[in-house]
C-alpha cells in the first residue's frame, strides 16, 4: 500500500494483519536437532507470530547458552515488505543497546534458504500472564512502567518505534529474590528512522494490534508518541484488569472505524471507577498519556513511566505506614477459596500459554458472581503462573456459583482446560518484603490440593464445601462423593465432584481410577497381621508334630508312630488339609511388586504371593521316621 491511499484503504490492510493468532499462515517446521550455521542447535518451537515463528535453541559455541532463533514464514519470502521489516528488526535491535531491551545477537539463512535472526533468551513470565482481573499490585506496576518507559526513551533516542506494544511483548525477570526486569521483545514491525534496509519510498502498510494500536497510527502516521500511547492502554489494564477501548470485533474495518471513535470520545471509564485505591495523581497521568491527540500525551515515554511510578510508589508508602501505625491490621479468619488451574499449561508454547491465560481471565472477568464480590471487596485473587485463586468472604456459596458461571464461560474455548478446586478454611493476611499483601494458611493450600486432583474440566470440593452445599435445595444433586484420595505429605482428603449435565467433569478424575496404583495402607496392615495369625498357626502345628506319641493302628491294620508317613497299601489316602494365602502390595505409582517371593512350606501350606491360587504341595511336616 503506498501513502496516496485514503484512510478506509489503510484501515482495511491494518485489519486484515489485526488478528494474528487467526491469519498466521503455517511453515515448515524446523524440528529439533537441526542445526544452524553449525552451531545452533534447534531445541523446541516456542511460537509463532504475524510472520514469524521462534524456536529455542543452544549455542554450541557459547557452552550450550540458550539463544532464540526466529525465523520468517515461507509464504511472505517473496513479499518485499516482510522481508525487509524482518531485516529492519535485526537493524532496530543492532541499534538499541539498553537491557530493557532483547538484544540481537546473530542472523543467517536455514539451509532451504529462509532468513533467520538469532536473540537473546529471556527467561520469564510474559506481562499477560501477571494481569489479574482486579488488577495487579501498585507496586508492581510502578516499577514495570518505569522500566519500560526508560527502554522505550532509549529506543526512541535511536529512531526506533517500537509500534506493537502489548502484554504478550512484555517480558518480566526476576532478578534475584525480590526484583524484577522488565523487556520489551518483537521488534518485528518496528519504525526505524533513517534505515539502511529500507531507503527511499517504500510502500507504508499499517500493523500493529487493535486493542493497543495508536489513533494516528491507524491512520498511517506512528511517531514515538503511539508507543506512549500503548504504554497508556497497558496502565490500564494493569490495574483495572479491563482494556479501555474494546471494539465489537478484533479484526475488521468496522472494527477499526468503531476503535477511532471510542478513542476519540475518551474512556467510558476512569480507572479510579474500577480500582478505587488508585491515587488521582495515577489516574491522570494514564489519562495523558491517552489523550487522543499527540500533542496533549507526555513528550517522553521516560516522563510517563516516572510520573505513574511515583503516584503510585507514594500510595504504598503511605499504606505502610498506616500499617505501621497499627491503624490496619488483619488476622485469622475464614475464607472460601477457588483454586483454578490450567491443564498443561507448561507443555504450551509461549503464545498458547498467554492466549490460555486471556481466556481464563475474560471467562472469570465475565462471571456476575466475580465482579458483584469485587464491587463489595469480597474477593482478592492471587496469579499463580498457570492459574489463578479466587479468595471470596462471605457467602460460602459464592466460589461455587462463580465455578459455575467460569465452567459455562469456558466453552468458549473449548481448547483450554481448566480444572477447579473447592474449599472452606482459614486463612491470614501477611506482607512480602516489598509490603505487598498476600494471604496464606490452611484455607489456599487445601483448596490447590483439592484442584491438583482433578483432570480437566473436573470441579472438586473437600467436605467442608461438600457439607455446606448438601443443604441447600438446587446444590444437592451437584454432590458426588468421590472417597478418599491421597495428597502431598501422604494426606488423606475426602473428595466430592460437582457436575450436572451442563457444568463439571462427570469422569472420575484419573487418580482415583481402580488401576492407579496407590497404595491401601489400612489394607496392607490388616493383610500383614492375618500372615502373621497363619504362620504363628503353622509353627504351633509343626512344634505339635515333634512331640513323641504312642503308636497308633490305622484302618488298613498297619501301625505308625504319629509324623510318620504310612505305608502304601495300595488305598485311597485320606482327605489332606490345604490351606494357602494370597498376599500383593503396590508402590504408590509404581509396579504391582509381591509382598514376599513365594512362600512355600515343607507341607500342605503353600503360600503364593504371586499367583493368589491355592496348591497342593507335599505332606505339611514329614522327618524321617526313628528307629526304635
């Protein structure tokens, strides 16, 4: 697309590229073992973007360093545009160097002669996955932003807009126990000032992502202020949970002409409306850098992030020190917690893993159930990496009612597997090192121990639930007592599936399917005591069998001294007693193993352990006779 054509022409071609999940063409896969430039050695695909597609690998020359390759898709090889922004991101990175930034590290072309770039691995969690529903800790914000804003300066500095802001570009590392640094990845459609890739009147196509993307960037026009822009959406969302502007559809041109106006007409709502903690100082600082015009938005994307930073800094502070002061202060009480989980979460790739986020997030931000607790500050949810805990006060009815409402919610997308776990206990409220409140105790760990035994889709409850919801009319039917099932520590917790034909998991959840081997403790015991009682018998007999007795006239008229074996007459012998005794264990997810080898006695008793039948042996005790 050439600048001459009019607006309605470059919003089409921006929504066209808005979706990328859904217009991602696929390639041939580099599959792992492949090795680049003899060096680089293919490890796993991590996920695949509007045009490319990043695979972890090692550097074989660098002591096996982790490195990310990228590469682009086959079908745009052929398309100038594509091709000469994915050399321009190699340029951008070369360019920036700030540790806000993923650094660029090699390129070259795969052997069937695909361009690929090789960066720098960034070991942690994508900003989709930190945001909670309600929000995300000030604190946290504060310092994000504000490392954020310092990168982008320094991209900026270098002619570099970055133009595809989002939480999914956003990576957060720890570094060291109570810090963090934050990186901005993806340069992929990125603006480079004076490039020496792409010189004189290339054609401009507008990309970028809907929920993020700038007003005058739609309009073909980004400058270093669309980035501060994004920086504005993604404060935000930080803490409110919610995006500002969300148009009917993702990737449409009604889409984009229905964004222009909501952009135009301002928020529907303040941030303050939604998160009433928040300082006025926060609130107006997101705001500014949300204005519509360019010009009414902060100069410098550095001056953003520290303008939020230290409104919001300044209120924890002084939430500390009202803490200090005694003024707040919390203890023991009950709460009823759920527990959600996202099955496999960490067999994903990157991309699968933030999408399966999202939608755990909008299915919760969707319940009636979650928004009226967070309206009357009855709920508090803590991110847990690949799921979330929903800490509700109050009505004990309440988790299980927003179970529901998720579980309904979920079928949206059917692709993400959820299980859920129920549970009633205490719980308290302590600080962290940074003075950010958690909450910890018996309540949130029964109820993960609850969760952890479900497959997807499964609902669980532990008896405290279990006894609640038993009494109340229309919950009853939900209850399906599930027995015991064994936990961390070797704990024992009495089970209950909640399902209907609309919500649960009706499967019995697979470890407590009859050929998962656990180990029955009360069984083993109570086996090892009857062993026990039978051979003490045996040996009873047998010292019996020693005694010396008097001769005794059998019924052929022959004589035997009692222990002897008769003579052979030729005659049908007499009935014999048999006894045997059956004994297996297993090992807690292991091979069904034998309690003892075969036991067999020097008689009629034979003790198989292994087959569990009864056999005949040899007489139960037999010594040679004595000579009198």
């Amino acid at each position: 697309m050439d600048g001459s054509k009019d607006t309605n022409d470059r919003t089409q071609d921006y929504a066209s590229q808005a979706d990328e999940s859904a217009t991602a063409p696929l390639q041939a896969k580099l599959g792992p073992g492949i090795k680049l430039k003899d060096r680089y050695v293919i490890e796993r695909e991590l996920g695949q973007g509007g045009f490319g597609v990043v695979y972890l690998a090692r550097d074989e020359e660098l002591h096996s360093k982790r490195v990310v390759i990228k590469v682009l898709l086959e079908e745009f090889i052929q398309d100038t545009w594509f091709k000469k922004k994915f050399q321009q991101e190699k340029e951008a990175l070369a360019r920036i160097d700030h540790p806000g930034v993923v650094g660029v590290l090699d390129g070259g072309k795969t052997p069937d002669g695909k361009q690929f770039l090789v960066m720098q691995f960034v070991e942690g969690q994508t900003l989709a996955s930190l945001i909670r529903p309600e929000g995300m800790e000030l604190e946290q914000v504060a310092r994000i932003m504000q490392q954020m804003g310092k990168a982008l300066t320094a991209a900026h500095n270098e002619g570099i807009i970055h133009c595809d802001l989002k939480p999914e570009n956003v990576i957060v590392q720890k570094a060291g126990e109570d810090d963090e640094l934050t990186k901005i990845i993806d340069f992929g459609i990125a603006k480079v000032r004076d490039s020496q890739v792409a010189r004189g009147n290339d054609p401009t196509r507008v990309a970028g992502t809907i929920y993020y993307i700038a007003p005058e960037q739609i309009e073909g026009k980004p400058s270093a202020s669309s980035d501060i822009y994004s920086m504005g959406v993604l404060a935000y969302i930080m803490v409110t949970g919610r995006r500002p502007f969300t148009p009917s559809r993702s990737a449409s041109h009604i889409a984009v002409q229905e964004l222009l106006l909501l952009q135009r007409s301002g928020v529907k709502f303040r941030p303050k409306e939604l998160r009433p903690d928040l300082p006025d100082a926060a609130q107006k600082a997101i705001l500014r850098a949300l204005a519509f015009d360019p010009k009414d938005r902060y100069p410098l994307a550095r001056d953003f992030g520290n303008a939020l930073a230290q409104a919001l800094t300044t209120a924890v502070e002084e939430k500390v020190t009202e803490i200090v002061k005694g003024e707040t202060t919390q203890g023991l009480e009950m709460a009823h917690v759920l527990f959600l989980d996202i099955v496999e979460y960490s067999k994903m790739l990157m991309g699968q893993q933030a999408d399966a986020t999202r939608h755990l997030q909008e299915s919760i931000r969707s319940t009636p159930q979650f928004n009226r607790a967070q309206l009357d500050k009855k709920v508090l949810s803590l991110p847990t990496g690949d799921g979330m805990a929903l800490v509700f006060f109050g009505d004990p009815l309440t988790p299980v009612k927003c179970a529901d409402e998720i579980s309904r919610a979920l079928k949206n997308w059917p692709q993400v597997g959820v299980r859920m776990g129920l549970h009633t206990g205490p719980i308290y409220h302590v600080q962290d090192i940074n003075a950010n409140f958690n909450i910890v105790g018996g309540g949130i760990n029964t109820a993960q121990r609850v969760m952890d035994c479900g497959d997807a889709g499964h609902i669980l409850a532990s008896k405290a639930i279990a006894d609640v919801l038993k009494q109340v009319d229309g919950y009853s039917e939900l209850v399906h007592d599930l027995g015991d099932c064994e936990v961390k520590h070797g704990e024992l917790i009495c089970l209950y599936n909640l399902y209907n034909d609309e919500i649960g998991n009706p499967r019995l959840p697979g470890k407590l399917k009859k050929d998962s081997p656990r180990l029955n403790k009360r069984a083993i015991t109570t086996a090892a005591i009857l062993a026990m009682v039978v051979i003490a018998a045996v040996l009873v007999w047998t010292f019996a069998g020693e005694k010396k007795e008097s001769p005794v006239k059998n019924n052929n008229g022959t004589t035997t001294v009692s222990g002897e074996t008769p003579k052979d007459t030729g005659q049908p012998a007499s009935p014999e007693l048999a006894l045997s005794l059956s004994l297996e264990a297993q090992k807690p997810k292991g091979p069904v193993v034998p309690l003892f080898d075969q036991i067999k006695a020097n008689g009629e008793i034979n003790f198989d352990f292994k087959s569990g039948h009864v056999a005949a042996g040899a007489p139960l005790y037999s010594r040679r006779r004595r000579e009198h």
